[in-house]
C-alpha cells in the first residue's frame, strides 16, 4: 500500500532488432521511456555517430489512418441502431489481449473495407447537399408561386427588360414610393416571405439607369434563374426530385446501419494503430547509430525481471542493460499507486487532487477509510445506503464496466455501506424510524451531541494529518522541523482544548490551570519555529514567528467545518422526513393519492438520494483535500506513462487494470 518502487533501465541493443523489441516491450506494457540524450553525452567524440531516429513521417501516416477510421466510425455509428443504455452497461467495450488485437487486425482487408464505405459516405454527402440545395430553391421560388411567367420567358424580352427580386419591409414603403414615380415602369408586389417582399418589375430600357438606382435605394434582392418553367412548376420538379433523392439515401442509411461488423473491425483497427503510432513516437527518445540503438527509462522494481526477460527474448544475448536506483527526491520519476482492494477504490480521490511525489507517501490508504466514514456520516440512512450497496453490487456483477468505471463503481459500494451503518446508528430507514429500534443518535433530537460528535472527529483527523507530516520528517530525518512543525502544534492545540473544557466544566481547574501553561509553551514554541524557519533579520525573524502564531486562527477554521458532517446529515434527514410527511397527507383518501403518494416517494426520494450523495462527495474532499492534506501533503508527483495508447473502443489487457 504505497507508491510502487522504480528503477531506472538503460539499455543498448542491435538497432536492427529495434522494432521487434518495441512490439515486445509494449506487450509488457509496464515501462516509461525517457529521453536518452539526456543521459549520455552524445557530443561526446566516441558517440558522434548516434542521431534521433526521424519518425515524423511515419507517426503522420498512422495519425492519417486514424482519422479514416474515425470517419467510418462516426458515419456507421450515425445509421446504426442505438443500444440502450442497460444494455450497453451489460455488455460494456469488448476485451482483448494485444496479441488478440493483433491477430485479428490482420484478419481484416481494411483497405477494402475502407474504400466500399467511403464510396457509400460520399455518395451519401452528395445527397444531402443537393437535397439541401433543392430545399433552398424552393424556399426562393415559395413566394413568387403564383407568378405565371417562366424565368427563360423573362430573360428573352427584347425591348424591355424584367426581374424579380425581394426588398425587406424596413424598406418597402421608400421603395414603392419611389418605384411609383417611373413612367415606363410596371411593379407588382406577388409574394411575401417573412419580412422580405417579393415584386415582379418590369420596364423601359430608356428608365434602366433610374431603375436600377432604385434597386440600390431599395437594396433588391434579385433572384436569378434561366428556368423555361414557371415557378409553380418548377417547385413540383423539385419536390419530386427530392423524393427520389431521400429515397437514395434511405438505401444508403440502411446499407450503412447494416455494417455492424465493419464498424467494430475499423474500431479495433483505430486502437491498433494509436498503440502503433505510440510505438513510433517513442523513438523520439532513443539514440540510433548505423548498428546499435539506445534507450533509457523507468520500470517498476517488481517488474524488472520480467523486462529482461521480454528484452532476452528478442535480442537473445546482443544486448547490454543496466538498472540503477533512482533519485528519490527527484520531480522526474514517474508515480504508479499500488493499494489493496479496499484504498485502490479512492486512488481517483487523491488523483483528481494530484498524485505524491516520489519522496512523499501516498495517502490514500491513510484517509480511504476516513472520507468513507465522512461520507456515510453526512449521508447517512439505511434505505439510501442499502439502494447504493445493490445498485453497485449487481452492477459489478452483471455489467462489463472499463477498469476506470468499475473503481468508481466500487467506490460507491463501500460508500454504500457506511451509508448503511450510520444510517442505522441513527435510526434513519429513509427518513422514517422504525419504533423500538435501537440507534444510538437522534437526528430530530440530540443534534448538540452530534455536533460536539463531529468536532471530535474532525480533531481526531487534525492530529491525525500532522501525525503523518511527523513521520515523514523523522524518516527524512528532520527532527528539529518535527520538533516545531508537529509537537509544537500538539502542544498548542492540547493546551487550548483542555484548557476550554476546563471552562465548560468537563475538567477540573487545576488541569485548566497547566493547561493554560501548556498552551504558553506551546505558543513559544510556534514562535521560535516560524523565526527559526524566516531568513533576514531579526525583525523579519519576529514576524515571521508571529504569523506562525497567527495559524491558530486557521485551526480554528478547520475545527468549525468540521461541523458540516452534522448540518448535511440532518439536512438530508428533514428532507426525507418531509417527503414521507408530504406523502403520507396523500395516502389514503383515493385511488389517485394513492398512486401520487407511490409517486412522491419515489421520485423525491431518489433525488434526496442524488443530493445526499452528491453533498456528501464533495464536503468530503473539501475535508480532505483542505483541512487533512494541507497538515502534511504537497503533491505534484507525474503519472507513469504505460506503453499503450489509451484505449476508447476495447477493453486492451484489462487483467493489469484489474
């Protein structure tokens, strides 16, 4: 339950072995390459002969390749029939081993494939712009329908000319006002489409300068066709034609929906390639001469026989390879998590926030069953938890989910199961209790005492996070740093609260009394550790010393937010409680406030579900990313970079996710 152990690999083989070997290593799947220039010195006069292998042209081929199998994809996806989303959880993405994937890529003619469906996707595009341009002149022609003159008729006037054209009603009225005042003109207003009027114009060669002045007054919108039909006409060939095309391209649809299996050969092809064109990117990091080539990365410690293993198995025995430790305060090395079954379901929880560093621990075995216990406590009822624990374990059971999904599914199981015990802690049965069953809180009731409850926890999980800050420094053997950065603060914050319980009451005042001279110490301590840490003089030693002192303020703080394990617990409890009241008012009186009350209990029910899980998830990062982790935990650590490419379609060796 840790972060898992690196080693760093060189490794000097026959370049002539070189794309065998990056087939075998990325079946093994577990390495990260690093740039080996910058491990050699290749300036150096014995290594001159080493270049960067050029592989520019070859990772634009496969990315080429791959947007053709995306443009099959999407265009037999769009004409397929949909799977329902039960269904599709079911069944999930298909799995495969690499050497499967390979094996059946090279079952499969895609060049064929690809050419048939290309001729069909083009075909099909034609369609649909020339239905869509068909589409547009009528909407041209819609409004001047009842013109009964053809467009080739107008255009062969000798001694006059005419056309047709639309003016929008901003300027209509100066348009016709001043159309009015040609002699040798004839305009007649025959259509109207939403704010635009159509007008058939007709006049005297002798007015065309005039006339066409008025057109630029009027901005006419001249539409222009050689047709030897009028437009009544011509909007029925149209139609007509539209109907022969959509009949195509039903065909065509249907033809495309039908390639099922074409669609799920061209996805496995797309991730073949990506892993290919991973393949290709990788030597980007390696040095090559005529001979030989080289290469450095990171493995994990575990897994480094393995990798000999795989290396041996290509290139026999013309290789050399080297391991050394790796620098473990270094930014550079990759981060794997390893955890058992129960902390592996919240590694999202620490990733979304940032993975540790190398030299850090990795938390999320130390808080996995706190932000469990937080959220069960703030969403806390049987029947929720109960529905939670069913939903995830039948999907678990039933449902081909991709290893990422099947960690959160997992890590809502568990959370079901608090859910559950502090739901039945607090005899909340979806927002009802039942009468003589036991509970140990009440909701309604003993709210002070959950209150004081959850600032205890919340103390309990302070100390607990600057327990931990405490370990790292005595293993980094820091102890001055722990002297102040932890005990100090112990002492302090010891101090303070025996000494307000003393106050209240809860302890006697003589305790109050050295407690108040704990605290004392206590706050010298935290004076001389935020001066002993400042550089400068002594001034700034002071004030440094003094704002280390002012940190108190922010316990405080996180002493108070520990409160809302109370206020969402009892917030998702009156909601419940309200929904039964709401619904028992119905139950009764009709067949109809029978069937509403069924409803209400359902429907609100499952939202004050959604809304319970949903607070509950969120305030319990913000106490553990704010309150737990700023005691101890930095981050910044980089993910470790598989061999693969990230699949989309398939499942690839899910047995290494699993």
């Amino acid at each position: 339950m840790a972060i898992v152990k690196m080693k760093k690999f060189h490794l000097l083989a026959l370049d002539s072995h070189r794309e065998k070997l990056l087939r075998e290593l990325q079946i093994f799947r577990n390495i990260q390459f690093e740039d080996v220039s910058n491990v050699e010195d290749f300036e150096d006069e014995g290594l001159l002969s080493f270049q960067k292998p050029i592989v520019d042209s070859q990772v634009s081929e496969f990315e080429d390749r791959m947007n053709q199998c995306l443009y099959i994809i999407d265009l037999i996806s769009k004409y397929t029939p949909p799977i329902s989303g039960l269904k599709s959880l079911i069944d999930g993405l298909p799995n495969y081993t690499f050497e499967e994937m390979e094996n059946r890529v090279k079952d499969v003619n895609f060049e064929v494939e690809y050419g048939q469906v290309k001729i069909l996707g083009d075909e099909l595009a034609k369609i649909e712009s020339s239905i869509s341009k068909r589409k547009e002149l009528i909407k041209e022609l819609e409004p001047i329908s009842n013109m009964d003159v053809s467009f080739e008729s107008i255009n062969n006037l000798k001694s006059f000319k005419a056309v047709v054209g639309g003016v929008s009603g901003k300027l209509l009225e100066i348009f016709k006002e001043e159309m009015d005042n040609l002699e040798y003109t004839y305009c007649e207003e025959i259509g109207v489409y939403k704010e635009e009027h159509f007008f058939f114009i007709i006049y005297d060669r002798r007015e065309e300068d005039q006339v066409l002045e008025m057109f630029r007054i009027g901005n006419l919108n001249i539409i222009k066709s050689d047709s030897n039909k009028i437009p009544k006409d011509k909007i029925n060939d149209l139609e007509k034609e539209i109907e022969s095309l959509t009949f195509r391209e039903k065909e065509i649809t249907s033809e495309l929906g039908s390639k099922l299996g074409i669609l799920a050969d061209f996805k496995l092809y797309y991730e073949y390639l990506g892993n290919l064109k991973v393949r290709s990117q990788a030597q980007r990091d390696f040095m090559a001469s005529r001979s030989v080539c080289m290469l450095s990365g990171y493995c994990p410690d575990f897994d480094i026989k393995r990798l000999e293993n795989a290396i041996k198995s290509i290139c026999n025995e013309d290789y050399t390879f080297e391991i050394e430790e790796v620098d473990k305060n270094s930014e550079e090395v990759p981060i794997i998590l390893k955890n058992n079954r129960f902390a592996k379901a919240f590694e999202n929880v620490t990733s979304t926030y940032a993975l540790p560093k190398y030299n850090e621990v990795d938390p999320t075995p130390l808080y996995a069953p706190i932000y469990a216990l937080f959220f069960g406590m703030m969403s806390a009822d049987v029947g929720y938890g109960v529905i939670l624990l069913l939903l995830t374990t039948i999907g678990l059971k039933v449902c081909n989910f991709t290893p990422n999904m099947r960690k959160n599914v997992r890590f809502f199981q568990l959370i079901g199961v608090s859910s559950t015990i502090w739901g039945f802690l607090y005899g909340s049965y979806f927002g009802a209790s039942i009468p003589g069953m036991w509970k140990l809180l009440d909701l309604s009731t003993q709210f002070m005492e959950i209150l004081v409850l959850s600032i205890i926890m919340g103390g309990i999980h302070l100390f607990y996070g600057l327990l931990i800050k405490a370990y790292m420094q005595i293993r980094d053997k820091q102890y001055m740093d722990m002297f102040f950065d932890v005990i100090a603060w112990y002492v302090t914050l010891g101090g303070i609260i025996c000494l307000l319980l003393s106050a209240a009451g809860v302890l006697s005042s003589k305790v109050g009394d050295i407690s108040l001279y704990v605290m004392i110490v206590g706050l010298v301590l935290l004076l001389i550790g935020g001066a002993r840490a400042a550089e400068g003089n002594i001034g700034k030693k002071i004030a440094a010393g003094l704002y280390n002192v002012y940190g108190l303020s922010s316990y405080i703080g996180d002493f108070v937010s520990y409160s809302r394990l109370m206020a969402l617990g009892m917030s998702g409890g009156y909601i419940a409680f309200s929904v039964n009241m709401i619904a028992g008012m119905m139950w009764g009186k009709t067949i109809i406030g029978y069937l509403g009350a069924i409803l209400i209990l359902v429907l609100f029910h499952a939202f004050n579900l959604f809304l319970s899980c949903l607070g509950a998830y969120v305030h319990s990062l913000r106490l553990i990313y704010v309150e737990f982790f700023g005691k101890f935990y930095e981050g910044g650590g980089k993910a470790f970079k598989f061999f693969r490419n990230k699949t989309k379609y398939i499942n690839l060796d899910r047995q290494y996710e699993d």
